[in-house]
C-alpha cells in the first residue's frame, strides 16, 4: 500500500517520474574534494541548474537546507573509504529515523552485487526498505554490478543487479551504464523499478551528455551523477544540460546549446 507522504516525497526528489539527483556523498568515501569543500555553493549550482535532488551523508544535512532552492534532499545510509581496506565494503553510517531527523525526503543506500559483502548487504538494503517503508520514505537503491569477476557494464548483471533492489523492496534503482541504449533496454526491462544511471568518472561535456542521452533512449528515469557534475567548472550549466535531455528530451547537441557550453 502506497500513503500520501510517500507519494509527496517521492514527487520532491523527482520530476514527472524522471529523476536528475546529484549524490555529493564523496567527501565521506574521498574526502573533500573539488565541488565538495564549499558544498553550499555547489549544492546552489546543481538545484538551480534543474536538479530534483542532491544526497549527502546524514551529517552533511545542516549544509544542505538552506542551498537547495526547493529541491529534494536524500540520506545516505552507508559508505567506505577510498584509503580503507576495502572500497566495497561498504557500512551503515545512519538510520532511517536519523534521516527523518535531517529531513530528508528519501534514503539511500549502496550494494555492491557480486562482491564478497553482497550478504551483508543484502540483509541491510531489506531492513532498511522495510523500515523506510514504516515511515512513508521511499528508498533508492545504488545496485551495482560489482565483484570478482563481474563485468560492470555487463547487461545481464545489472540487470540482475536492479532485480534485486526490487526484490528486497527499494523504490528507485541506480546502476551503471552498459554502454549503450540498446543493451540498456534489457536491464530496464529487468525490473518495474524507476532506473537511474550512474555517472562514473568525468569525461568531457559530451560524453557526459551521449551517455545520458543514450540512458534515456534505453528506458531509463534519469540519472544521479555525482563527480560529472560537482566537479564541473560550471556546475549549474552541466545541472542545466543534463537537465534539457531528462526532462526536456533535448539532444544531445541542443542540451548543449541550451546550457550555453
């Protein structure tokens, strides 16, 4: 059964049913890196660029309210390091009832299917939907194909990996890109879930814009692009590009033209 509050704030972190969330949780997993030291400024940029909504860590949340310029704001619930032992191993680092304390609209959290922590994992992602479900929040799943041996743009993994955000309860699915909209369209299929891409690592303003073009061409709801965005010279422009081709349906050249780069 689906309450009011949960549709409401499921509207605050998306536009339409398309999403374009900015995840600024880095500075815990890298530290405080270019976008992120004045993270009120860069959180300004993306949310008057068009972003729905931006993530954080729990105890970001005091730096987040003032600067969204009325979009949504989503808690992450778990995390590593790049200099810990292991990447993947990712940790609760808040609850649900911490995040309604923050006053988040949504929660998320990270699993990494295929990796040695996926058990682990798993059993944290349907505790947390479940109690996330008690408080009319919805829940984003960031379900990535990841591990010994797995191939991370494979299709038929993250299609295996949206699956089963979907089968332990979450709302909405992030996941990587398989590198075309065509193969997309399959883990699209995998699930009834709203699926969101991953950004990955920075490239030029084109690429950035072809892979969310390509995204949205295979079926997907939008995106949730960190580094592409808030490591941007510009991040209210590339927020605003991004934007066009989510929820304009712009090319890739008129998103361009648009966002004046």
């Amino acid at each position: 059964m689906t309450f009011a509050g949960f549709d409401a704030r499921l509207d605050r972190i998306s536009t339409g049913g398309r999403f374009l969330v900015v995840p600024m949780d880095h500075g815990l997993t890298m530290g405080a890196v270019t976008g992120l030291k004045d993270i009120e400024a860069t959180i300004d940029g993306v949310t008057r660029g068009g972003a729905d909504a931006v993530l954080t860590q729990t105890g970001i949340a005091p730096r987040v309210h003032d600067n969204t310029n009325g979009a949504g704001f989503i808690a992450h619930l778990n995390g590593s390091t790049t200099i810990g032992p292991d990447e993947n191993d990712k940790r609760p680092t808040g609850s649900v009832k911490g995040a309604v304390r923050a006053g988040a609209d949504a929660v998320s959290m990270h699993i990494n299917v295929g990796s040695t922590h996926e058990p682990d994992q798993i059993e944290f992602l349907a505790e947390l939907s479940e109690t996330a479900d008690d408080y009319g929040l919805p829940t984003l799943a960031m379900a990535y194909a990841r591990g010994p041996g797995v191939d991370g743009a494979d299709p038929e993994s993250l299609g295996h990996a949206v699956r089963l955000a979907e089968e332990l309860g979450a709302d909405v699915v992030k996941t990587g890109y398989s590198g075309d909209g065509d193969s997309f369209r399959h883990v699209v299929e995998s699930t009834r879930l709203p699926v969101v891409i991953a950004g990955g690592s920075r490239g030029t303003d084109r690429q950035t814009l072809e892979m969310v073009r390509g995204a949205m061409d295979g079926g997907a709801a939008g995106v949730s692009m960190g580094r592409s965005v808030f490591q941007h010279e510009d991040p209210e422009a590339i927020a605003a590009a991004v934007s066009a081709i989510v929820h304009e349906d712009a090319d890739v050249d008129g998103a361009l033209r648009a966002a004046g780069l």
